[in-house]
C-alpha cells in the first residue's frame, strides 16, 4: 500500500484526538498518588475507592435521573419538531426551527446564566429540575438532528398508502411511521443521555446543593490527592459514553439499513 | 372494449377546480368514467393529471365542482374511506414488512380470520406472479418485482376503482412493454376500472379504452386511442400524440397545401370545423411513403430530396424536403424484403392521400 | 381558500408547537430577561429597575473587561483558524482518499472523542502539557529541547491547544458533507479542460467546499468565544476569558445586572464581528470576480482586505485619543455594522453561498 502524506497526517490526527482518552485509563490504574509520568505500575485501588465515597454516589443518582428524564423529554420535544419539518410546510419554518437548534451554537455560558437569572428573579431554588429543563433545551437540537435523519428518509407516499388502505392518520403513523423511526428515536435517547451526564455548565451553574457527576468532579480537580480517584471516575464515564455511542449508532445504522438506505455519515 | 353501458358513470368529475394558492391547478374538469374502463390521463409534466388522480384518491381537497363514486359525492370522505385504492409511483413499499405483511396491510380491520387472510394474500400474490416469494423482506425487491407487490396490495381491498399513478416509470424499456401487457390482462380478469396516470403517450394508446389528453389543467381532448390518433382535437394534441408533419396551407373554396398543391376541402378530416384562410395541415409519417421505380402512387405524389435518414431496423424514417417547401416532411418505411434503405440526397418520389389530411386553423 | 393558513401550514405549526414553547420559555425568556437586567443595576440585594446605561458605560471602558473580550475574540479566532485549517485536510482526505464503505467508520472515530465527559478531557490536557508531563518528556527524552516549554501551559496557547480539541469534529463534519457534495465529474471535467492537480483543487473543489468551511467557522468560533471551562483549567491568569468574568460578578460579586451586561456585550461583539467578517468575504470575493480573478483579482480582494482590516486595527489601537475609550467602540461598531448592511444590501448572494 502506497503511504500517502495525508493518510499520515490523519494518522497523527486521530493521535492528537485520542490523546487524553488514551492517558485517562493509563492514570487510572497507576499506582501513584502523582498524575505524571513515570507510571509505577498497577493497581485496582481508586476504582476500588470510589465504593467508599456517599457523596459520589448520590451525584451519581442525581446525574442518572436527570440524564434519564433529559432523554425522554428531548426525544419527544425532538420527534414533534423533527416531524413539523420534514413533513409540513408552515409559514417561518426556517426561523422557527433556526431558534429551536440555537442551542447548538449559542454559549453554555449565556444559556446557563441567563436561565439561573431567571430562576433567581423568579425566587425559585435551583435542583435537579432546573438542570433537567436546561439539559432538555441543550439535548433537544441533538435529538431533532437525529431524528429528522430518520423522518427525512421516510417516502411522504408510505404515509399515504397506509391510508389508502384503509388505515386513519393515527394509524398510519403507528403502523407505518413509528416503526421506522424507532431506530432513530433510540439513537436520539442514547445520544441525549450521554450529553446529559457529561454536561458540566449548566449543571454547574443550575445544581444548587444537588450537584450531578461533572460538578463533583469538578469540585475534587482542586485536591491533587483526589486525582487518581478523579481518573478512575473518569475511566468508567468515558467507558460509558464510548458503549452508549456504539450501541447508538447501531441503532441509527438498523434503522437505514430497515428503509433500505445506504449508510451516509455520522451523528450531527 | 367492457364499457359496463347498462350501469351510469362509476366516477363522475364536475366542473372540478384546484388551486394551490393562485396556481390553477385543475380547470374545469368534468369527464365521466365507466366501471370496468381502462382510462387514461395523459399530458405532459405539470399539467394537473396527478392532481386529479390524487383527488380523485382523496388525497388533494378540491376547491370547486364534484367527484362523485357510484352516484356518491366523495366531498370530506377520506382516502381511507374511499373505495378506491392507489399504485404509487414510488410504489410506497413499506420497507420493514415483508411481502405477505405487505399485500395483508389493508386486511387488518376487515375482520377476516387468520387463514381466510393467508388464502387471500396468496391468491393477490399468485395473481400477479409473485406467489413464491411472500415471506421476502420489502427491501430485498427489484424494482418489477415492487410493482407487482403495490398492485396485489391495493387489489387485494377489492376497489371499484385502482389508481395507477405512472406506474411504470421507473421500469426499463423492455420490462415496461411486458408490464404494459400484464397490467391490460390483469385489468380484464378483475373486470374493475382503471385510471392511469402517464406522460407517455404510447403507453397511453396501448392500454387504454379513454384517454383524457390535459395541458395545463385542462382537458383538452377525451377520445378512445384511435379517434386520437386520427382526428387529434387541436394541433398541440395531434403534436403530443405520435409524430405529425404540419404543412402551411389556405383555404378558400379548396385547400391550397404548400409544396402539395390544392385538395378538395371535401375528404379531409376537419376536427375543429370548416376552416378557411390561414391554416396548418397535418400528416402523419405512415400516411406518407416512398415510390420506388415502377411504383405508382395510389393517391397522389410528389417529388423531393432526402434530407436525412434514420434507420430504426424495422422501420426507416425518411425526412424529405419537397419542391417548394421550406422545412422537410418526415414520413416511415416498413423495411420489407427487396426494398433498398435510400441514401441522403437521393431524389425520391413521396406519395400521400387527401384522406389522410387534418385541418387546424392558426 | 387562499385566505389564512392552509391546513398543512395550521398541522405543522401545531405539531412544532410544544419544542417552540420550551424554548421559547427556556430560551427566549431568559435571554430578554439578561437583556432587561443588563439595564437596570443592584445595590446589595436589590435590584433597581430604573433605566441605566450605567452598565455598558462600565462595561465598555473598563480596561480589564475591554481586554478580556478582546482575548476572547482573539483566542476564539486562533482556535477557529488552527481547528479548521487542521480540519479540512482531515474531512478531504475522507472525502477523497477513503473508501465509501471505510467513511462512516472514519467519521465514527473522529466523533468519539467530542462525546466523551469534556471536562475530564479538559483536564487531561492540563496533565499532557504540563511541565513534567508526557509532551515536554517525550521533547527532552529525544533531546529536542532542554528545559521543559513553559509556554504551552498556564496560558492563552494552551487555550487554544485544548479548544481546537475540542472543537475538532465540529469543523470536520461541515467541511466533509460539502466535499462529499462536489460531483466527481466536475473535478474530472477540469482535468479534461487541462488543469492540473493543484489548479483544479484551487479553482473548483476550493471554491465548492467553501460553504462547509464557513459553516465550520461559525460554529466553531461562536461557542468558543463563551468558553468557561478551558481557560479555568488550563488558561492560568493569562488565559482568562469573557466568560470567566461573567461568572465571577455573577456568582462571586452578586452583581448579575453586570453579569448580564457582559453577556450581552459578548453576545453583540460576536454578531457583528460575524456579520462584518462574512459580509467582508462576500465583498472580497466579489471584487476578486469582477476583475476576472486570477493574480490581479487575489491582488485586489487581498488590498481591499488589508484596508477594512487596517481601518479596524488603527481604530482599536488610537482611536481612544480621538473618540474616546467607549465613543472609538461605537464608531467601531458603526463602521462594521454600516459596512456589513450596506454590502448586504447592495451586493447579491456571492458563489460562496454567502
């Protein structure tokens, strides 16, 4: 095989991108309370430790249901608009779904304190239910991408012939649509899940006492003894995420493969 | 012919009107189709014949006139409810069911028992030559063998009525031919009628019983296949259908054709009337023909240079130009034993018939 | 009929209802309401609703605020530069050199790191520049250089480092979907005109990829302008941005009117920066079109480019003894914005898709 310059550069791209991912479990096992190099060698020890640790575990609840309730809310929001426009045509259609996906350009930073000021201004505590009501409107451009990929996809005549066939719009969209989308609909809630419980910004500024994963993380990056534990944390969440997005995007893949379509790209 | 005279019009359109926005869409439709009729619409790409179609479906509300089905208006009922059912041109396979599930879809609410809806599927699939393959996944089709399965699905329901909306478009030339065939024979077992949407106006003629010729929303003519060809209702149809050479002309007490010279008015075909002064004649190419040496015409003949050649096997198409007229006349040969293909430049002699003349005003 | 909505249009704006409520609610609300806070000021925990513009006074002469905005906007646009000229050989090579069965898996793998925990990937970097981590042992170990870099730790280029990162498939996946759009035969239609290699991807495959480089640009340098994390963890005091002072009068100082102000201010300077910028290209391109491109074309867009940019640059640096520190800003901000509607206005859609 001809060694190519740009196959080389890719190469040392993918290097570049895989660099801290690849350091993350090297540290973690490592059995040194310094986060540096040389490695002194293997321990189960931190992830052992992190049995120990109440706070982590209700962190760890909090950011579980927010994660889940982040899903579900998304992926409905997502499927009524992912819906709205790849099958209607109303008047701003454009501007409308524009300021729906903002989100996805717009700052953390600005969406997060303009939200915790309303909050303050309307004398309501911070919780888990704020951080949910953020992460939804952070997850849902996500969740429509991902959705309207698989609404795209649909022939407006399946609709059509169901009905032609007796069945009413209802059933149509039971018999016809929603199974093809489900596929879609699981990608999205995997999708939506992972963002929820690795979002550090809005759950920082909107957790009040009930801090979530990233937030305890974040609180513990401060003490240089907590590292290796924070390594070992981090170990399993990137683990996580890394079989979550698989299995995600087997199920976006199924679901092309279902509409006998050709696999055209990845998530966004 | 199985025009069903006995029973009045299955489908009737009156005065029906579409607009989209301040698009005219449908013009004025009103035409009658009989149970049991193979009909036709055929025009040209955006001339409202799916339109209608789907409004005829149930699918596109109108804004003015009436459908009616079996002497019921169709206003508000919907497409599910409607006792017509639809071939789509993407032939809207449901891509996760299988065959079977496919052509049982429309059975789920007639309450059918479990074995009664298995003999049915099988017989909708063995009806259309696809009974080996009920238990194939939709995706794995090719694209005659989902034609096939649209047809059974929708004939399975029993309609009055089977909308085929280009049906056979997206077939290669060869598999359109055979299909055209079949969809004729199939038509005659069920005995149902069938209204077909298509551009392609040789497909039109071979299969219809009616056909509606629409240009821009309108009807412009509503004939069986042979009075089209024949007696084309205006020049834009007698142009869409087939091919037609048009010659100026003049009438006055006769008709004074250019490079023919002057014809009685008398045996000519004159859809629109009797005519005079400034007119177009037209002729068909096989109306026209080529004398070789010793032949003489049967009608009258004329004398011209051939301009080009266009060799079809069968066939050879000729364009010749004529004495005295300014653009070539096209006119067909059937290639027989003994008959030599003549070459470009050739001087020839063009035989033709009044009889086969039609009269257009300008 | 033609009068109101029709029903397809009434069913959809039903059906898009409840997503365009929630952020209408979650979204829109809020952001009007750091607007009106950015009005009004507080005394302790009071907040004063009197009408002031107090707070952009404030925030627009402040030399610390002036300057960490400015760093924002620097650092957004190295990151913004180094994410997508290293993202665009990346996206072709997929495009181009990668086997239609082989570019999902390609795509797959350079996705994978964006959706893993940002934080911890964040922190990672601060382990592998540090002083004694693996990128300055690796250098001394190979005896490139003997004392370790400090310069890429601590630091606005450690900023950048870890941003571009972050940022990557971001500017890779725009710039792919507008490379796998250029038909083949065009490219081979070029050749057949007898262009070599180089000309054909300078004058055709260039010019059609540029609406996924200036989409890359858009969402990489938007979010990167508000970053909070990045510079907290490895940006030390030098590699503090807008975002992190928004926090601190929010959070530390109470004073969220001020909070709030500098977010609109963040918000506004990031718009008009954009629009002035996409609206300058606009311009540049089709001053280099109407003088047939080539080197007299380049020659002319890059002039008039280093005219708009020299205006700026003169304004920002001495403008202050003539307009004053807040009136050099809003004379600043009126050349830009003018600048931008008046080519928005009398110069058609360019080739560019902008």
């Amino acid at each position: 095989m001809r060694i190519r310059p740009l196959g080389v550069f890719a190469v040392l791209y993918l290097v570049f991108l895989y660099a801290p991912i690849v350091l993350l479990p090297l540290f973690a096992f490592n059995d040194g309370t310094v986060i540096a190099f040389p490695l002194r060698g293997f321990t189960w020890g931190w992830f052992a430790e992190l049995g120990n640790i109440p706070a982590l575990h209700e962190a760890t609840l909090n950011s579980l249901i927010i994660a889940c309730s982040v899903a579900i809310l998304a992926t409905c929001l997502g499927m009524f608009a992912a819906r709205a426009a790849t099958r209607y045509n109303f008047p701003l259609k454009g501007g409308i779904m524009g300021f729906i996906m903002l989100p996805l350009v717009l700052p953390e930073v600005i969406v997060a304190i303009s939200l915790l000021v309303v909050l303050m201004q309307l004398g309501l505590e911070t919780s888990i239910f704020t951080i949910i009501l953020g992460h939804t409107l952070l997850c849902m451009p996500f969740a429509i991408a991902i959705l309207q990929g698989s609404f795209a996809g649909l022939d407006q005549s399946l609709e059509e012939a169901a009905v032609d066939l007796g069945e009413t719009r209802a059933g149509a969209f039971r018999l016809v649509i929603l199974p093809l989308v489900v596929p879609g609909i699981i990608a999205s809630l995997l999708i939506c899940f992972i963002i929820s419980l690795d979002e550090f910004i809005i759950a920082f500024f909107l957790s009040g006492n009930e801090p979530t994963l990233p937030v305890y993380l974040w609180g513990q990056l401060r003490f240089p003894a907590r590292l290796p534990v924070v390594m070992a944390l981090g170990t399993i969440l990137v683990a996580l995420s890394i079989v979550l997005l698989i299995v995600a995007d087997g199920f976006r893949r199924r679901g092309l493969r279902k509409m006998g379509q050709n696999d055209a790209g990845g998530f966004l | 012919m199985n025009l069903d005279m006995n029973s009045g019009p299955l489908i009737s359109l009156n005065g029906v009107n579409k607009y989209y926005g301040d698009y005219h869409a449908l013009r004025d439709i009103s035409a009658e189709i009989g149970a049991g009729e193979f009909f036709s619409l055929l025009g040209p790409s955006g001339c409202g014949k799916t339109t209608l179609l789907r409004a005829i479906a149930g699918f596109e509300e109108i804004s003015g006139g009436t459908i009616t089905l079996s002497g019921k208006d169709m206003a508000g009922v919907p497409p599910n409810l409607r006792p017509t059912n639809m071939v789509f041109q993407s032939y809207a396979i449901f891509p996760h069911l299988s065959v079977e599930q496919n052509v049982g879809f429309g059975l789920r609410k007639s309450g059918m028992g479990a074995a009664n809806k298995a003999r049915a599927i099988g017989a909708a699939l063995d009806m259309v030559g696809l009974g080996h393959l009920g238990g194939r996944a939709a995706h794995a089709l090719s694209g005659g063998q989902r034609q096939r399965v649209a047809l059974a699905r929708a004939l399975i329901l029993k309609p009055k009525v089977l909308l085929l909306d280009e049906p056979l478009s997206a077939l290669d030339r060869k598999m359109r031919e055979d299909m055209q065939v079949e969809l004729m024979k199939l038509q005659r077992e069920v005995g149902i009628t069938f209204v077909l949407v298509t551009h392609d106006q040789e497909e039109a003629l071979v299969m219809s019983d009616r056909i509606a010729v629409m240009f821009e929303g309108e009807i412009a003519q509503l004939a069986d296949p042979e009075e089209l060809y024949r007696r084309p209702a205006t020049k834009r149809v007698a142009d869409f259908i087939g091919v037609m050479n048009f010659l100026p002309a003049q009438a006055g007490e006769r008709l004074e054709v250019a490079g023919l010279g002057p014809v009685d008015l008398e045996g000519v075909i004159s859809p629109q009337g009797a005519v005079s002064g400034a007119c177009s004649v037209g002729l068909r190419p096989e109306t026209l023909s080529l004398l070789y040496d010793g032949e003489t015409a049967r009608s009258r003949e004329v004398r011209g240079v051939v301009d080009e050649v266009v060799y079809y096997g069968d066939m050879t198409y000729y364009d010749v130009r004529l004495d005295g007229l300014e653009a070539p006349v096209r006119l067909s040969m059937r290639n027989t034993v003994g008959r030599d293909v003549l070459d470009v430049g050739a001087q020839a002699r063009v035989g033709w018939d009044p009889r086969a003349m039609v009269v257009f005003p300008d | 009929m033609a009068q109101g909505l029709s029903r397809d249009a009434r069913q959809g704006l039903t059906i898009v209802s409840p997503a365009l409520i929630f952020a209408l609610l979650l979204l829109a609300f809020p952001l009007l309401t750091i607007i009106a806070f950015s009005f009004w000021t507080q005394n302790f925990l009071e907040i004063d609703r009197t009408f002031t513009l107090e707070n952009y006074s404030e925030a627009l002469t402040d030399p610390l605020y002036r300057a960490l905005m400015m760093r924002s906007l620097r650092i957004a646009a190295s990151v913004t530069a180094v994410t997508v000229v290293l993202a665009f050989p990346i996206a072709y090579f997929i495009s181009f050199y990668v086997r239609p069965e082989k570019k999902a898996i390609w795509l797959f793998l350079i996705t994978i790191p964006f959706w893993t925990s940002y934080l911890i990937r964040i922190f990672l970097w601060r382990v592998i520049l540090a002083f004694d981590g693996p990128v300055n042992g690796t250098l001394m170990e190979l005896g490139l250089i003997e004392e370790p870099l400090s310069w890429i730790l601590y630091n606005a280029n450690a900023v950048v480092i870890t941003l571009a990162h972050a940022f990557a498939p971001f500017a890779i996946l725009p710039i792919f979907v507008s490379l796998e759009k250029i038909d083949r035969s065009l490219l081979e239609a070029a050749k057949d005109l007898g262009e070599g290699a180089v000309m054909t991807f300078f004058r055709v495959t260039l010019p059609l990829a540029m609406p996924g480089v200036l989409a890359a640009v858009l969402i990489v340098f938007i979010p990167t302008v508000g970053d909070y994390v990045t510079p907290r963890l490895v940006g030390g005091s030098g590699g503090t941005m807008i975002a992190n002072m928004i926090y601190v009068q929010i959070f530390d100082l109470s004073n969220r009117p001020m909070g709030a102000t500098l977010a609109v201010v963040a918000m506004l300077t990031v718009t008009i920066t954009l629009a002035w910028a996409i609206l300058h290209v606009r311009f540049w391109v089709h001053l280099n079109d109407r003088v047939g491109g080539g080197i007299a074309g380049l020659a002319l867009a890059g002039a008039a480019a280093v005219v708009d940019v020299g205006i700026l640059w003169w304004l920002w640096t001495n403008g202050a003894d003539w307009f004053g520190p807040a009136g050099v800003l809003g004379v600043m901000a009126a050349i830009m914005a003018g600048g931008a509607i008046s080519i928005a206005v009398f110069l058609p859609k360019g080739r560019w898709g902008i």
